[in-house]
C-alpha cells in the first residue's frame, strides 16, 4: 500500500516537472522569436528618391536579419520628426530619424554649417567632406551627446531661386519677398543676400506664389516640377544656393546593444542606400530640369563668387560655428 503511494507521488511529480519543462521551453521558444522592431521616421512622400532607398535599406536590413531586427518605414511625417525626432533618438528610442544635418546641428552647431550657403558645386563636393576626418571628428562628438551617424548624404538636390524677376547679381534680389522655410539659417542666408525672406510652410507656398503675397520661392528642380510652379512664375536662377540632404540618426545607446554583425549589416545597407539615392538623383534632375524648361521655365547662371561673398558672412556670424569654419569646408573640398 505504501509502495503504491509512493509511486503515485512520483507520478504526480514526474507530470508537475514535464509540464514545468514544456512551460520554460515554450517561453524560451518565446525569447528565441521575439523581434526587436526598431522604428523609422522622415517627411518625405512614398515617391521620392529618398524614401525609396531607405525603404530598399530597411528591406535589406530585414532579409539579413531575419528573426532578430526588423525596421520599419514610416513616410510623410507619421512619426514624430524634426526636432522631435532627434529627440526620440536621445531618449535612447528603437527610433532612426533621417532628416537635414542642421537638426543635430543643435547638439554640434558644425553640422548646421555643413550644409550652409554657397559651399558646394556638385554631389561629389558634397560627399568629399563628409566622407574626411573633419566630420568624423564632428561625428565622435555626436555620440558624446548620444547620437550615432549612420549616413549623412542622402541628397535631395540644389535649391535655385524661382522669380518672374531675372535674378543674377545679389543685388537683384534687393528687396525681393522669398518663401524661405522657418530656419535661421534660410533667413539669414537671404537677408545677406539683400532679399526680404518671409518663412512659411511649404503647404501654403503655392498659394502665397498665386495670391502674389510672396515673389518667388526657392527651391529644387524636384519641387518645381511636382508642384507645376511653372504655371505661377517662370525665372530660375541656378544659384545651387543650399544643397538638400538627409542625415540617419540613430541613439548610441540602441547601437549598442546590437551585436557586431548586426551593426555591419544595417550600416553596409544603409551606406549602400545613400549611393544608390544620389545615382538616382543625377538622372531625376535632368529629368525635372526637361520637364520644367518644356513647360516655359526660363534658367539662368548667376553670378556665383558674388552670391559665396555675400553670404560669407553667415558662417562668421552663426552661434556655435567653429572659428573660420567655411575655410575648412573649402579646405576638404579641394584636398
């Protein structure tokens, strides 16, 4: 009787453990799957270049890293961007925010001079500096302040100045109201430059362009010609006054914790991304070019040493700017 009993202790506690066992290897099974989804935020819409190859990039990401990272896109401003994102990323957020140097230029005011008037002539310009030790420099302190650069040259292309004026001496735009967006560095830019610059929205350019509140706008070749500005004003001076790129941010904290394979692969892809979008903007550019002159835009050269002499100034008067700041851009661009 007592053997009896004691079998059946056993056989109760055999049961307990088995189900114990298949409990903890379910949760195991459980930690094994789970994947860590790391979020990316920035304003441009699905059909453009920059939205495209970081979508490629995230894809990529995914397909390597299958079962332990996936990224997911979120276009248009459906996150939180701008400041707000660089935010996130110092919170230590699973967020990347792609957007303009300038934004983390708050945090290392170097990088808003990166992308400051007058500097560059081609993408390659562009790409020379921050590709030198002189950014990598100001990258290191970034991740002082907790941000990791993964990419700083997703370029969306020169901006030109859209007027029925010919504009190309500063002097013709004295006195002129430009649509400027609402950053210091704009306003300044143009102030310099003689003009009147009225920062708006670009959600109420086209209509301030109709109701003839503003005179003109700058802004790139993509932007004329999705936006048919041709139909409301016809001058473009190629002023190539600012060059538009996007950054790749991510918290230092969350680059971290990765492991080093996972590091190697979301950075091979998204460097890889950034090449692919900038041959791809060389040909959307004579593409936009085409398309604008074909609908009765009229382009002009301008005066280029006389717009960089006038808009010097802006690199000396910024806050935070190292001293002689634009001279070692140059530097790297003639290296």
């Amino acid at each position: 009787m007592e053997t009896k009993k004691t079998f059946g202790t056993f056989r109760i506690l055999f049961i307990f453990l088995l189900a114990l066992l298949f409990v903890n290897c379910g949760k195991n099974e459980e930690k094994k799957q789970e994947v860590r989804v790391i979020k990316v935020s920035h304003v441009f819409q699905t059909s453009e270049p920059t939205h495209i190859y970081i979508q490629q990039a995230a894809d990529r990401i995914n397909e390597r890293l299958k079962g332990q990272i996936e990224i997911q896109v979120y276009p248009n401003g459906e996150l939180p961007s701008y400041k707000d994102a660089i935010e996130q990323v110092l919170r230590g957020s699973d967020f990347i925010s792609v957007v303009d140097p300038s934004y983390i230029g708050d945090y290392v005011p170097d990088f808003t001079a990166l992308v400051g008037p007058m500097l560059y002539n081609s993408y390659e310009d562009y790409t020379k500096v921050t590709s030198s030790d002189f950014v990598k420099e100001l990258e290191k302190k970034a991740e002082e302040k907790g941000i990791k650069v993964l990419s700083l040259d997703f370029i969306f292309g020169f901006r030109h100045i859209v007027t029925d004026k010919v504009i190309k001496e500063p002097s013709d735009l004295a006195g002129v109201k430009i649509r400027v967006p609402a950053s210091k560095l704009w306003i300044d830019t143009f102030n310099a430059l003689g003009a009147n610059p009225v920062a708006m929205p670009w959600s109420e350019t086209v209509s301030a362009l109709q109701q003839k509140v503003i005179d003109g706008t700058e802004t790139t070749f993509s932007f004329m010609s999705n936006s048919k500005l041709y139909e409301l004003r016809k001058n473009v001076a190629l002023s190539n006054h600012f060059l538009g790129t996007g950054g790749v941010y991510i918290s230092t904290k969350v680059w971290d914790s990765f492991t080093e394979e996972q590091r190697k692969v979301i950075q091979e892809e998204i460097s890889q991304a950034a090449k692919d979008n900038i041959a791809k903007m060389y040909e959307l550019d004579e593409q936009y070019k085409e398309d604008i002159v074909k609908n009765g835009m009229i382009l002009n050269e301008v005066d280029v040493e006389a717009f960089k002499e006038k808009t010097k100034k802006v690199f000396d008067e910024y806050p935070g700017f190292s001293e002689g700041i634009y001279q070692k851009i140059q530097d790297e661009i003639n290296r």
